[in-house]
C-alpha cells in the first residue's frame, strides 16, 4: 500500500515513478520562502544525467531566481512528478557551484538535453541543483 501526499499523489517509489525518473521532463517543485516560509511551487524542468537528476535553468546574469534563493536557505523540497506518473517526492537539492561540475552538466544539458549553442553562457550563469528524492536515499 503506497502512502498519499496531501494532493492524494502517491509518495513511495513503485516501477512507474522509478520510470518517470529515469528521464528529463516537466515537473513541478516546492520550496519554502526564505523570508515567508510559505510554500513555494514552480513549473521547472528536470534532467536524469546517467543515474543524477538535475535541474537547470535558463542563463541569466541579472539575477538569481527565487527558488534557488529559498533552496539555498532550506535545501528540503518537493519534487512533484506530472502526467501518466503523478507524485509528490520529498527531496533534497544541493546548489552546484563548482565551476568543473557546472561545466560538465552544461556541456552535458547542450549536447543531450537542449539544443543550444550557449553552454559558457549556462555553465557562468544558469542556476544548477543536483535532487536526492528521499525514497531512493534511504
């Protein structure tokens, strides 16, 4: 018997969310607010780079986007699956700051994921998380 979140979306692992993991599509996640603490969700897209789920985001040089900002604070999150396999995961993310691996996951997201000819631009500027859902850590 699978556990449900508070949408009514399962929260343990079973062979059609190991399946939705298994590959980079839209999803939805939950922060909370750095300065409110009120939950904050946002429609994102994530990547399964040979077994490690990243999330990136469009380059921007301007300005640091609110749910890297709250993660930063509080790196617990939800990782909320859409379409055939819906669920609420509860995750972890860890902001990717080291220039080698912020390269390697651009060049990667270029080649595999977007086809665009800006990787210095996302490896300089694109905000970059690593998820651990907590289901397949324990």
């Amino acid at each position: 018997m699978h556990n449900v979140s508070p949408t009514g979306a399962p929260t343990l692992m079973n062979d059609q969310i190991r399946s939705a993991l298994s590959r980079g599509h839209l999803i939805d996640i939950t922060t909370t607010g750095r300065k409110t603490g009120k939950p904050r969700r946002v429609e994102i897209v994530f990547h399964n780079m040979d077994g490690r789920l990243i999330i990136t985001g469009m380059p921007r040089a301007d300005r640091k986007r609110a749910w890297l900002v709250n993660l930063e604070s509080d790196p617990h999150l939800t990782f909320h699956l859409k379409g055939p396999a819906q669920a609420d995961l509860p995750a972890t993310a860890r902001v990717i700051t080291d220039d080698a691996e912020r390269r390697s996951i651009a060049d990667w997201v270029v080649k595999h994921a977007w086809p665009r000819s800006d990787a210095d631009a996302m490896a300089a500027y694109s905000p970059m998380i690593e998820v651990t859902i907590d289901d397949l850590a324990a």
